[in-house]
C-alpha cells in the first residue's frame, strides 16, 4: 500500500493526523509505503494507492475548521485497502 500525505507540521490538528496514519499502520502491521510532504496548508491530503480522500461536507464542521476527512474516515479507508490487497 503506499499512503501520501501532504500535511502542515505547524498546525497540531494535521500532527495529529499524520500520527494517526503513522500508528494506525504500525499497530496492524501494514506493510506501507507512507509519502509525507510537509508544507502550508489549510488542511491535509491523504491520498491512499492513488485515490485521494475527500471529505463530502459541503460546509466545515465549525467556524474556521477545514474540511478533511475524520480520522474515523481515514481508518475505515486505511482498512478497506489493507483487506483489498
């Protein structure tokens, strides 16, 4: 599997994603190849075997929230490529 991840380290909520991924393969033993680009953004991408995950809201979660996938989303993705291989 190979997961990039264009993110903003200066922004703690992005961290945090990028943290997720990181452990969430870890834990299960998912052998992936992870891609990190560190830039400023608004919010991060997470594109996961070429597919890109979007999120469907059309309005943010809240004032001045980006719109990204939850790390709900982003495990359930994770998963469903890890059984596709």
């Amino acid at each position: 599997m190979e997961i990039g991840l264009v993110y903003s380290s200066k922004d703690p909520r992005q961290l945090k994603t990028r943290d997720f991924i990181k452990n969430f393969i870890k834990e299960r033993g998912i052998l992936a190849n992870v891609i990190e680009t560190d830039k400023p953004v608004k919010s991060p991408t997470v594109i996961v075997d070429g597919l890109a995950l979007t999120d469907l809201r059309k309005k943010p979660r809240g004032e001045k929230t980006s719109h990204f996938p939850s790390l709900k989303d982003i495990a359930k993705a994770l998963e469903m490529h890890a059984w596709c291989l």
